[in-house]
C-alpha cells in the first residue's frame, strides 16, 4: 500500500523520464519493453488510486448487521461492498443458535471470498480485452473476527452467546469495516397489496407480517407526477378507502416496524395495478342502512356467513361448471374479499360466525381489519389437511373469551361413549360409518363471558356460541341428521355442566351455521320441536346407508332469529334456506332482523356470487337482546 501511494505521489517524475528515454532510445525492442513498463505502472498507478479511494471509503460506519434469533436459529444480515470491483453484496445467513464463532467467522470469510473471485473473474475478463493487467481477489480478501468490547472473542462462544446475549457489546470486524450489531430489531418480515383496488372499497396490507415490533407505522400514498418524489401521501391508519381521486393509479405502501423507541428498516410495496372503478352499489349496501350503529350493551348484533372459500371458488370446476355466470375475475379472492371485508364491516356485528373461510383470508384480512373495530377472533379449522374452517368475531367490550373447543364430528362417534347408540348403527353398516366418520365437518364451541354494564344489578351471564358447516351432499340428509344430533348432545352436555358448576349464571346458547338443511329436514325439526325420532324419514334417505336404533332430543326451545327465507344459498341449480341463527327463547328476544337483498338484486347477475356478491349464500344478520331477568 506504502508504494503504490509512493507512486501516485512521484509518478511525474516517473513517467517524464520514461517517455524521454523511449524517444532517443535506439532499440524497437527496448522501446517495446519500455512501453510495456510504463503501461503496468500506469495501470498500478490508478488501481493504486481506487485502492486509497476504498481505505477512504472503509473507514466510514456501515449499515449495522441485523441479527434475529428466530426459535434454536440466529440470523444475521448484512451488507459487504469493494468499491475497486463496483462490488457490493447483501449477505443473509441462517446458522444454529449453537454454532461457535469460529465457524460462523470461517463460513462468512468463505462467502465473502466466493462471490470476490466472481466478481475479480468477470473484471479480468474486460482487463484481458482492454489489455489491463488482471487483478487477485485473494490479496484483498478480508479477515472477519468478533469483538466484545473491542477485544478478540473467545472462538468457542456459541452465535447465541456472542451475538445474542452480548451483542450491545460486540462488533463483527471485515477486514477494516467494522460492523455493530442490531440484536432483534423490529422487523418486516412479508408485505403485499392485493392484486385488484377498487374505489370504495378498503384496502389493506396483505400477509403483513412482524417480527419483534409491537406495531407498525403505515403511510399510503397515490403515485402523482406532480408531488414531490412522485408519490403523494393519502392515508396513515391500518386500512385505506381508495376514492375516485385515486382511479388509474397505482398505491403505494410504505411501513415502519415500531417495538417501544426502536424502529426497524421501511419496507415499500408497490400495487402491481391501477385503481380501478367498483362495480357500482352492491345490495350490501341497503342493508347496512340498518347496522350504521353499535347495538348497546346487553344487545348484540349475530351475523351468520358462509363466505365461499378460496379454496372451493378457485378452480376450473367451479369457473365453468359451478359458477359459470360469474366473471372470473369476480371469483378471484383479491376481488371478493374487498367486497366480504366491506360488508362484514358494514353490519357492525357483535358476534361474527364465519363459514369456509381460508386460513390466509383469516389471518391476513379479516382478524387484523376486525381487530381495529374492536372484535377478536377465533378460527377453527376443519378437519383432515383442509385449509377451511370456522370462525368466531365476538367485541371485546361485550363478551370475554373463556373457553373455546374444536370437536370433528366424525371423530366424536367412537370416542365418546356419549354417542353408543350411533356407534352401535355404524357397527352394524359399513357404508353408514365410511360416509359418517370420514367426513371433515366441526362444530366449533367458545365459551363467552357477558361483560355487564357498570351498574347492572343482575346475575352473570355466559353465552356458548356454537358454529358449524354441516355436510353437503344432496343424499346425506341421514348424515346431517346425525351431525347436528351429535351437535346437540355435545352442547346439551356442555350447558348442563355449565350451569351445575356456577349455578347463579345464566347460561345461553346462540347456535349459527351453513347447517345445508332446508326447513322441512331434520335440523330445523330438531332445533325446533326438540326431538328426532327413530323413524324419522331422513335416517332412510339413502339405501344402503339407513339409520338404525337412532333418536335425539333436547330439553331447550329454540327458535331461527331470521325465520325462514325462501333462501340463504341462491346458484344455477339449486335455491333454498341453508343458513340459520338458532337461539333460546327463555333467554332472549329477537330485536331486529336486517332484511335479505331482494329477489330482483340477487337475480339481476343471473345467481350467486356475482360482481355485487361475493359468495353463493347471503349473510344472515339479526339483533338479539337478553330477556329482562325473572322476578325473584
């Protein structure tokens, strides 16, 4: 280094003579010879100056290495850059949280050096035809070692000992960069935007997912020519409602993970398309003329919803046989899900029973965008390797969480002697118990505590919210007869137990679902009249398959809060009531149901869904009030 700065300092003096003695020189070949001289030394003379230029540049603080601890991993990202090769690389490791620092030091050594000698390859390939003298990576491969407290780490420390536990005190050296550590910053770790926006609708960040932040910072901005830097800001809450203003642009995010005073990396996401026009008013929108307000305390407002799984609406099946009348971009998710989340929200619902909802619709869109109304959310999922299941909103300043339970249905028939007599059928019909047991449907339970208003003067209440997808098959109605059957005997027990272990609580029960039974089938019978017999009519509604020594009763009265529409579920070949909100009478009263859209708006595309309804069932909505409290 000394004499290629010598050099730089001397190199009139060096060249004037040099270029005098080629000119009196005598010999082609020592002229040859000269020359050659005088270009190696002019090539190390500027390789001497960008290697100055480099030590300049190394001496100033880098960016900090990020490292995570992430379960038994460390994760460490960080940024390495050789000025002389235009050469700068984000390194991102993964390594065992009990991996010694001499490993992990050898193995970023090793990194670093391989993508060096990449790099040195394709700068001698353009030296060679310049006819430049190539360059050796190997000379300016840096030394990597940790330092705690500027002295040489023990090399036997484990990543999480040195980097995790003592990482305010360490300092990862690269040759002569020196890197501190940011030990668990908050972090971004996926973001997206939907593929489709549409003006009117709300918008929200897709898969956002954090990683030891508390909450993130967001900023929405509308690409504009005009505004500084292009984009101009339009939006700072969790949600966005693109306007008019906004229609053949793109959006812009821009999100800041926040942990207390720490703050992590922005993280920007780009929509990958304009804002486009809605579809015009869709029937959810007279409906929510009657759910502008909360309902008060000792009210709540029950929404009912199969809201059509990705899962099942994704498909060429479903394209053009099921739902051949629909557009496909209506069937796309990123477009329903902008009409599901405006409606839902639109109800202001107390408790929220969600029907096939993906787990990716859940997790990304509807819990966060609940959780800003101030509802929380449990999601129960089917059972098998299905990615659909239940889910349960209920306000947090109405009711706590205490319990919740998940029970398969087919499952519970061998396990629970509760269920003898219809083990006892199955045992006797192989076909009755391939068709029972292998089905994936679940009754999902959460126990829920009244928040009573500050000077009530009454006893504790308690609600079991019950949720389910009964089977769908159009011969299985035998099937669906026992499913809610197991239903009842599980939340009759549930109740009576209940009520025998704080027997000064009310206990109520509010019973919500796709239960795909039409009033005249056994679900309503049950639900209503409180028993099935024997010879009930659906235990033989398949051959083969016929029900034997089977009955079911329950000592409850209840009623459907919605009644019975003409229908709940509307497609190309099938209409009929399938959705219910049962409750029990003795408990509550049915204060206000929301009327279904009209006959005209569910037709006018032909069936559901469509690009005004974003699923083939309608969303049942009723108001419930707790009966005034029996005299004593």
């Amino acid at each position: 280094m000394k004499e290629l700065v010598l050099r730089h300092k001397v190199h009139r003096s060096f060249t004037i003579p040099l270029i005098r003695q080629l000119a009196y020189s005598t010999s082609l070949a020592n002229s040859r010879s000269l020359l050659n001289t005088f270009r190696c030394s002019f090539t190390l003379y500027k390789f001497g100056r960008r290697l100055v230029h480099s030590v300049k540049a190394m001496e100033s603080a880098p960016e900090p290495v990020i490292v995570n601890h992430v379960g038994d991993r460390v994760q460490l990202k960080f940024t390495y850059s050789e000025p002389q090769f235009n050469f700068k690389r984000v390194f991102n490791m993964d390594r065992s949280e009990q991996e010694q620092m001499s490993v992990l030091t050898a193995r970023i050594s090793s990194n670093i050096e391989k993508f060096l000698a990449k790099k040195a390859s394709k700068v001698n390939k353009k030296n060679r035809s310049s006819g430049s003298p190539p360059v050796d990576a190997a000379v300016i491969q840096p030394a990597v070692s940790l330092l705690l407290d500027g002295k040489p780490a023990e090399p036997q420390l484990s990543c999480a000992e040195a980097l995790v536990e003592q990482g305010a005190r360490a300092a990862l050296h690269i040759g002569r960069l020196r890197y501190r550590l940011s030990v668990n910053p908050p972090a971004v770790l996926s973001l997206s935007l939907p593929s489709s926006l549409m003006a009117g609708f709300p918008v929200h960040p897709g898969r956002l997912q954090l990683a030891f932040s508390e909450h993130a910072e967001l900023c929405w901005q509308r690409e504009d020519p005009a505004a500084d830097g292009g984009w101009r800001v339009v939006g700072s809450s969790h949600s966005y409602m693109p306007s008019a203003e906004d229609i053949g642009h793109r959006l812009r995010l821009v999100c800041v993970p926040v942990n207390g005073e720490r703050r992590g990396e922005t993280v920007t996401v780009v929509s990958e398309q304009d804002v486009q026009a809605g579809p015009g008013p869709c029937p959810f929108d007279q409906r929510h003329a009657f759910t502008r307000t909360v309902t008060c305390q000792d009210s709540y407002r029950v929404v009912s919803y199969n809201i059509l799984a990705d899962l099942y609406a994704d498909s060429d099946f479903t394209r053009t046989v099921l739902h051949p009348y629909c557009p496909p971009y209506a069937l796309n998710i990123d477009y329903r899900k902008q009409l599901i989340v405006k409606e839902l929200m639109g109800y202001n619902g107390d408790i929220v029973c969600l029907q096939e909802v993906d787990k990716k619709v859940y997790e990304g869109d509807l819990e966060p965008m609940f959780e800003t109304a101030g509802l929380e959310g449990v999601f129960t999922p089917k059972g098998g390797q299905v990615t659909e299941g239940l889910v349960c909103f209920y306000r947090s300043s109405k009711l706590r969480l205490v319990d919740t339970e998940r029970v398969v249905l087919g499952e519970m028939v061998s396990e629970d002697p509760l269920y003898a007599d219809v083990e006892k059928a199955c045992a006797q019909n192989d076909q009755l118990r391939d068709r029972l047991t292998k089905r994936t449907q679940t009754l999902q339970v959460n126990v829920l505590d009244v928040v009573p208003p500050p000077d009530a003067d009454r006893p504790p209440r308690r609600l079991v919210v019950a949720n389910t997808h009964l089977y769908f098959h159009p011969n299985a109605d035998h099937i669906r007869a026992l499913q809610i059957g197991i239903c009842m005997r599980h939340l009759e027990r549930l109740i009576e137990r209940l009520r025998t272990e704080e027997p000064g609580r009310e206990v109520a029960l509010l019973f919500c679902g796709d239960f795909n039974s039409c009033p005249e089938f056994s679900v309503l019978r049950l639900m209503t009249t409180q028993r099935l017999e024997e010879d009930l009519q659906d235990f033989s509604s398949a051959p083969g398959e016929e029900v034997h020594g089977v009955s079911f009763q329950h000592p409850y009265r209840i009623a459907s809060a919605c009644g019975t529409p003409e229908y709940t579920n509307y497609v190309d070949k099938f209409r009929g009531c399938l959705d219910y909100i049962f409750y029990m009478t003795d408990f509550m009263d049915v204060q206000q149901v929301v009327p279904l859209p009209s006959h005209e708006e569910v037709t006018r595309h032909t069936a559901l869904p469509s690009v005004v309804i974003p699923s083939d069932h309608l969303a049942l909505v009723a108001d419930l009030g707790w009966r005034p409290a029996p005299p004593n």
